[in-house]
C-alpha cells in the first residue's frame, strides 16, 4: 500500500498492511525544535535548521533523514500568516506563522496575535498574558472588528503546493490545524476564568462571542478549503476541551453551548472536502465524545490516556467502531522522563498501546502530544523506531 492508500483504510477502520505513523503532520503531533535538534545531534545529521511552524508551541517537522527512518505517511500544507494586519505592529502574527523560518526570541519575548492577546515566552514555546476582550462588555463585541479570513496572504501558493504533493508523491496530505476552535479561542481572547465564568452567569455575552468565532473559522475553512480541499485527505482542527481529571465544562454545558458550534462547523467543512477530519483535544474528554461523533469527527487526537477515564481498551471497545484514534502511541506526560523510565518501559508501552489501538483499523500511531524539549534524544528514537518495528499487521 501507499501512504495515502494505508491512511484511507486506516481512517475507514479498516486494517490496512501497517499502521500509519505520523510525526509532523500536524502541530500537535510533532517534535518541539530542541527535541528535534538534540535527536539530530545525537544521529550526527547535518541539515539546516528546519523552520518552525507554530511559535506558540515551538513545533518543527522533522527533517528528512528522519522522516524517512520513522516511515512517516504524513505531509502537511498549513496556512501562511495573513498578508495584511492592520497594526503597526512588527510582532503581531496570525494564529500560525508556518511555512518560514521563525527568529527564535529571548525569554519574556511578548508577541500580539491578530486579536490583541498578548504572549510571553515562558522558556521554549508561549503563553497568553494578556487577553484582547479581557474587558469587553456585549456592546464591545458587537462593534469588534474580526480579522479577515479572505486575507490572500493566509493561501498564497497554497493550491500549487497541495496540487504537487497530491501528484508527485504518494504520502496522506493534511490541512494542518490553523484557526482555534470557538471553545478555545474564546478563553484565548476573554481569558480562561473570565470565558468559563461568563457561561455560567452572562450566557448572552458568552454565546455572542462562540457565534463570532465561529463564523470567523468557518470563513477561515472556507478560504482555506478553497485553495486545497481537493487535494487533501485529512483536515485538522484543535479545540481543547479537557483538563487533566474532567471536562472544562460539563458534558451539558458542552451540549447546550459548545456542541452546536462544533457541528456547524464539521459541518461546513465536510461540505468543502472529502478528507476525513482530525480534532485536536486534551485531556479528559470521553463523555464528550459521542457528541464529537454526531459533530462530524473522524478521528480524535491525542488520545491522553493518562488522563482520567481514558483508558485505551475502553475508549477502543466503546468508540472504535465509529471514530479513528490519532495517538496513544506514547504517554508523553509520564511515560517519557523519570527515574523509571528505561529503554524497555518504553519499549513495552509502546507495543502494548499499538496492540490495543490497531486491532480493526482505526489507528495512527502518534504520541499523546509534542516531544518536549527535556526528552532525551535516545528515548525519542525508541518511541519512533520502536512503532517502525511493530507497525505491521499480522
């Protein structure tokens, strides 16, 4: 089989000769830029740095000397910045700077967004610190002005691209995460405690405010669905909606405020394109997700079966007949560091979590997130070459 072949069947859960592996395919299933350079050092390869494709989190694609040693099936194309901002602002960015180098700035390094929150690099990658409607009222965001998502600069020369991919090479193209989803986006804008706390006591605030994200995503889709909705397999968007032991918000709350944004939206972009769609959520999400199903999701990632009631049995004995698994290859929270951790714990988990997912399809292995910069280059490597080993079916 091909890449695109193998991927096709995986994600119609079907088992296909080997399961899928993908490391840079999205930029949340990736290397962070020091891991990756500690795992070229270690290897010896001399390639010129890779560009970094999302600031916030420092991610790169690994270069090609380890794309072709991990097997991966996976090439993105991601959305360039918008062309035009109207700020006089050098530092204000889009939601992703992708496809050019990026300058990597000194700690407390503060850069805007298109909105106006502000992040402040902590160590390696961003965290918001100031938040755009941190202090707006409802007659505030009825006068906003939202960024434009028909900017030509976010798709320039994105067809070609996607178009030469597609015929001369056979790996599974994506269409990388590049807008927030209406859940988190609005905590990036309002704040965490400010957005949660307007669900609960100022509703009309709370869905005035989902309803102009997402009718931004959804043009946001649609200029980019435009440019490359028929040459791509697999579209990805983010919207974390889970915390470590539960849900951001009860499966209710979700129900009655977040649901029907997510379903609005699948729905747009299942009517743009054939590719089956990727979401992006951390944590602890499994009474979410029959929901996510009725939303249109094809397949979840990351599968953080350290959180609570993910277990990786279960959630594939209760969903695997409808939703594809993008991750659960590797624990990246616990599993990776510490003075347990050996060449053979890892060995096992990895074996282990590929033998539960891959039974009937339906599994790409990816680790629970990005490689962190403090994991060793040599346990990197086993992670990868480890699911190489084990990625054939029967």
């Amino acid at each position: 089989m091909t890449s695109r072949e193998r991927v096709f069947a995986t994600l119609n859960r079907r088992e296909p000769d080997r399961v899928p592996i993908d490391c840079g395919g999205t930029i949340c299933s990736t290397l962070t830029r020091s891991a990756h350079n500690a795992v070229k050092a270690h290897l010896g390869i001399r390639t010129p740095d890779e560009p970094v494709t999302h600031p916030v989190l420092d991610t790169v694609v690994p270069c090609e000397p380890l794309l072709a040693r991990w097997e991966i099936d996976f090439r993105a194309v991601r959305m360039r910045p918008p062309g035009q901002i109207d700020d006089s602002s050098a530092d204000r960015q889009g939601f992703a700077a992708t496809s050019a180098a990026v300058v990597i700035q000194p700690h407390g390094h503060r850069f805007s967004d298109e909105f106006g929150t502000v992040w402040q690099k902590a160590d390696l990658d961003y965290a918001p610190v100031k938040y755009a409607f941190a202090e707006f009222t409802l007659a505030d965001l009825k006068r906003v002005r939202w960024p434009d998502p028909y900017d030509p600069g976010r798709v320039a020369g994105l067809q070609e691209e996607a178009r030469r991919l597609k015929e001369t090479t056979d790996f599974c193209i994506v269409g990388d995460i590049m807008c927030g989803g209406p859940f988190e986006q609005a905590c990036w804008l309002r704040g965490y405690s400010a957005f949660l706390t307007d669900l609960h006591v100022d509703p009309t605030f709370a869905e005035a405010l989902l309803e102009g994200i997402t009718e931004l995503d959804i043009g946001m889709w649609d200029a980019y669905l435009g440019a490359i909705g028929e040459h791509v397999q697999v579209v990805a968007q983010g919207d974390d909606v889970g915390m470590q032991d539960r849900e951001y918000i009860s499966p209710e709350m979700y129900r009655n405020y977040i649901f029907p944004r997510h379903k609005r939206l699948y729905d747009f972009i299942h009517s743009k394109t054939s590719a089956k769609l990727f979401m992006h959520s951390c944590g602890s999400i499994r009474k979410l997700i029959p929901s996510l199903i009725e939303a249109g999701v094809d397949a979840l990632n990351p599968v953080q079966y350290s959180a609570a009631d993910m277990d990786l049995a279960g959630l594939k004995r209760q969903f695997g007949a409808e939703l594809s698994f993008w991750g659960g290859g590797m624990d990246t929270q616990h599993a990776l560091l510490g003075p347990g951790v050996t060449p053979q714990s890892i060995e096992a988990d990895v074996r282990r979590n590929m033998e539960i997912l891959m039974k009937g399809g339906g599994f790409v292995f990816s680790a629970t997130h990005n490689i962190q910069h403090e994991i060793p280059p040599e346990t990197t490597l086993k992670v990868y070459d480890t699911a190489v080993a084990r990625r054939r079916y029967g």
